[in-house]
C-alpha cells in the first residue's frame, strides 16, 4: 500500500505543477459566485410560487436549484476525473515516464491503485466540498435545508470515483484524446438514461422506465447520482413532492440498499479489467 502513496503523492504533485488545481478552483469560486447570484435572484420570487398553488415555493425553489447544481458539481467532478487520469497510462508510457517507475518494488498493479488513489479521493472530496457549499448557499438565500446531506454528498463522491475509474481504465488502451472523448460519451449517456426516465414516468412507460433503469445500474455513477437527488427531498411529501417530481429535478430515484455494493463491486471490475489490459501490453 505504502507504494500505491508514493504512485498517489506522484500523481498529484505533477497536477500541482501543471497546475491543474489552481483552474479547478478559480472555476469553482465562479460556479458558485454564479450560483449564490441565481439563488440570491430567484429567493425573490418564493413567495410567487407559494401563492396560491398549495406548495411551499422555499421547497420547490430549494430543492430545483440544489439539484441543477448537484449535475454541475458533478459534470466538474467528470472532467476534473478526466484531466487527472487522461494520459495516466498510455500517454506517459509514449513519453517515456512509466519505465523508471515500473520497477521492483513498484508493480502495476501498485501503479494503477496509486493513480486511482489520487484521482479519486481528489474528484470524490472536491464535489462533497462543492455540494455543501451549494447547500449552504441555498440556505442562507433561502432558508431551506436539504432532508438527507452526508448520504447525498457521499453518492456524488462516489460516483464521480467510478468516473475516475472508468477514465484510469481507458487510459490503459486509449489515447488521451480518444480516451476524453469515450469517457464524455459515458457521461452523456448516462445524463440520457436520466432523461429517459423522466420521459417514461411523464408517459407511464414501463419499457422506457426499464431501459433507463438498466442504462443506470450499467452505469452506477448515474444511479448513485439520482439516489443523491432523491436523498435531498426524501422526507418531503404532498403537493410540493409532486411539483418537484414535475420540475427538472424529476430525475430522483432510488435504487435500494443494494446499490452501495454494486458500485463497489463495479469499481473492483472495472480496476481488474484495466490491470489485466495493463499486464499485456508492452511499455
């Protein structure tokens, strides 16, 4: 494990001197200064949407924003996993970088966990940072708090790990610019699987609802994100519930408790298919 740290400390040392994290949180302090201005705006307007409609506009207001930004947090976690683990394995062994490392004691399977390592504890903190400071940001606008936040938070890390893991494993195959493109694709397939449910619920569709199931346990970082959009209103129920279901945050689901070990066992999978295309290939 102690060299999987040293791969890990590796990792991030060089992101630092490119400088990858000083883009990640000037764009961060911009999403939610561009975030707290849009609440701040529509807190304005809750009174609104109370009067006369039988729902509690705070809720709806709370709940549609802290959920649009749960998908942006998690769009940047996507390409923070990407730009961490792009050229991780195929692009520095082009440059010549993995053969002085790839030395006894450092195998690759000790090099693979490293890089997952940095690029998935860095991805998973950054977007439960960033989904708490939105929550808190709603509510000091608007004074309304999320039903469930460390289960939600933990959701988004670890579905933005999977991310990281998928793009760790594509790195071993793909080029950088191939592997960018597959990964973004994934993600948009998985925002597609989400959209595909709201459609079916709107039309009562079991096939579509079926299809979008499926696409989302094929890929769980869709699931663990709609379980996290559904843990923030889990406890709210009436007329507020359904004009929430109605809105753009219609997306929530659950997915039950076997969810959690799935993940875990398709991150396994998805660490054991990259290892096994890492050993046969020649550096």
């Amino acid at each position: 494990m102690s060299g999987a740290l040293i791969i890990a400390g590796f990792a991030l040392r060089e992101s630092l001197r490119r400088r990858v994290f000083v883009v990640v949180a000037v764009l961060t302090i911009a999403f939610l200064a561009l975030y707290g201005l849009g609440t701040w705006q529509i807190s304005k307007e809750t009174g609104d949407i109370s009067n006369g409609s039988g729902v509690d506009g705070d809720i709806i207001a709370g709940a549609t924003l802290l959920g649009l930004s749960m998908f942006a947090t998690l769009f940047l976690g996507a390409i923070l996993a990407v730009f961490l683990t792009l050229g991780a394995v195929r692009g520095d062994a082009e440059r010549g970088l993995l053969q002085p490392l790839l030395v006894r004691p450092i195998s690759r399977a000790t090099f693979l966990l490293g890089r997952f390592v940095a690029a998935g504890s860095v991805c998973a903190a950054y977007v439960i940072v960033v989904f708490l400071a939105s929550a808190v940001i709603t509510n000091v606008f608007i004074d309304w708090w999320p039903d469930q936040v460390i289960v939600p938070a933990l959701a988004l890390g670890a579905g933005v790990a999977i991310i990281a893991a998928l793009a760790l494993a594509g790195s071993v195959v793909l080029s950088s610019t191939a592997n960018g493109i597959a990964i973004f694709m994934l993600f948009g397939a998985g925002l597609t699987a989400g959209l595909l449910g709201q459609i079916a619920e709107a039309l009562s569709s079991d096939t579509l609802e079926n299809v979008s199931r499926v696409a989302a346990w094929l890929l769980p970082f869709e699931a663990l994100y709609q379980s996290a959009l559904n843990g923030i209103t889990s406890d709210t129920f009436g007329f507020s519930r359904f004009a929430i279901d109605l809105g753009p945050f219609g997306g929530a689901q659950t997915f039950g408790a076997g969810l959690w070990p799935y993940a875990l066992a398709y991150s396994a999978a998805v660490g054991a298919g990259a290892l096994w295309a890492f050993r046969r290939r020649d550096l």
